[in-house]
C-alpha cells in the first residue's frame, strides 16, 4: 500500500523518505515521562531503526506540546495491516509518550477507520509497565472496542549512579571491586589505557564510527559475521551515531594500547540517562577483560558529567549475564496487540 502524505483532523501521515516533525517535542518527553526506557523512546533511536530496517514504511504522528502518538504501517505477508511502534523488532521504546497520549490515539480511531477501510489495522503498543499508569488508560480507554493482548514481554536491567563512583561501586559485590582492581592493574602494565570521544559534528561522527568498525571487525563478533560491522546492523548504528552528533549526546570510549584501537564501548545519552548500546575488543585482549574495564572508564566519565541512570538494556539472551554485576535495577515491561472486536 503506497499513501501519499496526508494530514488528517488528529495525524499526520508520513510518506516513505520523510522527516518527522516534532523531534524536540519528541525528545523531552521520552525523557520526562517514566520510560522503562527511555533513550529508546526518543526520535534518535527510533528514527536510526527506521533509516536502516524499514525506510519504506509510512509513519504515523501526532503531537502536543504535552504528549506525542508516533507508529508506522506494516503489512505481513499476509496482508494483515499493523501499526506498530517505528522500532517494531525489541519493542525497547513506547510509542505513546505524554500524559493526553491515550487520548490522542483514541481520537485518531475515526481517521484511521477511514483510511484503511474496509478492514482495520492491528495496533502493537510496546514499553508498557505492567500495572502502571499506561495500562490502566489503555484498559479504560480500549477494552470495551477492542480486544487486548499480551504480545511479549521483558526485562530491562539499568544502574542508579548516585552518590557518584564511590557510590556505585558500593551497590557492587566486594568480589566485582576486588575484580576490577586486578584487571585493570594488569591492563595498566600493559599501556592500556583509554581516550573519551563525543562526536560534534557529522565528519566526526564518521570517523569515529569507522574506528568502531576496524575494532569490531578484529573481536569474535567481527570475526564470526554476527556484529555491527554487518548489514543492516552497520547501517543501524551509523545512523545513530550520526543523530546523536547534533546534540553532542553519543558517548564513545577506545581502549589503546600504543597508537591502536584495540576495544571501544558506545552509547548515548537522553537527558541524564545514559544508554549502553555496542561494545567490542580486539580478540588478542580476551584476556585482559578489556569489556570490563571500558565499563568502567563509561561509568566514570557518566559519573563526572553527573548522570544519574546507567541503562543496559534487557537482562535475557545469550551472552546476557553479564549485566547482573554491573546493574542492580529490574524494569519490566510489556508489549500488546489491540485487536478491534
């Protein structure tokens, strides 16, 4: 289904290849309104999905200086039509953001009824804390019209840094100090040591991208095919990156040893709460725990910068585990498909 761009009485209709407006608006209330994640509700992370997975696909959005509605369309193979969240693939963000914004949606249902009629679309919300303000709209706003699935859920791992460094590490284990210590001891005699980056500017945010690549490419992600240095996951980050250089927002660290980049640690920040998003080391360092210490080194800087929120995304998957020892929060969250009776 191709639509050319249209305004209707409560949305604006995005073609393929356009710019939202309301990005500023967008911005602050991601990072005002409770979010169990926030920098994953916010345009950068959102919008780079869209450039690197689904350019193609419309873009619903509807604003106030108070709240914002932001999905797209998809259509399965099937011919079933969706409007999801613009990132529809980890359901990280919420594309309701702003205390109107179940309101918004529910006075969009007429124009959305004459739009794809005959048939209706299916509508996923993700970024729904279970039991809280969200679902409770959506439960009286929704139920009598629609029927309200579950369609996943998961669990969001993030560190409060408060009380600075100090204060941190004393949420940590005795063991996980006792660790860092050690390892990075060890490093050190190495000449390891560690340069910040914040990309200003869209030549610097490429060239700085490119050194992350020459670094995943020599780790056991580059190496095996399976990291950012392939498509569309490359593409994916490049846009971020590059988003995040307007607003001075990306935070990069390289771990070197000489004049080489042998690691780097990547994320970006929405108001005071930092997002990890990659990290990477040169595979010959496997054993000087390089990962650890870049950590560290990013908890640090975050921690001068007075940061209050380390975010590490979801706590399940392969290779996972890890950030039981670095994280001491657990925030769920619940995806749902609503479903017109």
């Amino acid at each position: 289904m191709h639509i050319q761009a249209t305004h209707h009485r409560n949305f604006r209709l995005y073609p393929p290849n356009s710019l939202p407006d309301h990005q500023a608006t967008w911005e602050r209330l991601a990072v005002s309104t409770s979010q169990a994640d926030p920098f994953c509700c916010t345009p950068t992370w959102q919008m780079a999905f869209h450039d690197a997975f689904g350019p193609m696909r419309p873009l619903m959005l509807a604003a106030r200086s108070n709240s914002l509605v932001a999905f797209a369309e998809y259509m399965s193979l099937q011919g079933d039509i969706y409007l999801t969240p613009i990132e529809p693939h980890w359901f990280f963000g919420c594309p309701l953001l702003g205390k109107d914004a179940v309101e918004m949606l529910d006075a969009m249902m007429g124009d959305i009824e004459k739009l794809y009629a005959p048939a209706f679309p299916r509508i996923i919300i993700s970024g729904i804390r279970p039991g809280g303000v969200l679902s409770r709209r959506l439960i009286r706003t929704f139920a009598d019209r629609f029927a309200l699935y579950l369609h996943s859920s998961g669990v969001q791992c993030a560190a409060s840094l408060d009380r600075g460094v100090d204060g941190y590490l004393s949420r940590r284990s005795g063991n996980h100090r006792k660790k860092l210590r050690k390892q990075r001891r060890l490093a050190s005699a190495q000449g390891v040591c560690f340069e910040r980056v914040t990309p200003a500017s869209f030549e610097e945010a490429e060239k700085t991208y490119a050194r992350m690549i020459a670094v995943e490419l020599s780790s056991w992600k580059g190496i095996g095919k399976c990291g950012m240095a392939e498509t569309p996951a490359r593409e994916f980050y490049d846009s971020m990156i590059k988003r995040l250089a307007s607003a001075q927002a990306g935070r990069v660290i390289f771990a070197r040893q000489g004049d080489r980049d042998i690691g780097f640690i990547f994320g970006g920040k929405a108001g005071r709460t930092y997002r990890g998003q990659q990290f990477s080391y040169d595979e010959e360092w496997k054993h000087y725990s390089i990962g650890n210490l870049m950590q560290m080194e990013q908890i640090r800087w975050l921690c001068e910068e007075g940061a209050r929120r380390y975010d590490m995304g979801p706590l399940t998957g392969p290779r996972m585990g890890y950030k039981s020892h670095w994280t001491e929060k657990r925030i769920k969250h619940q995806t749902w498909l609503l479903v017109r009776q």
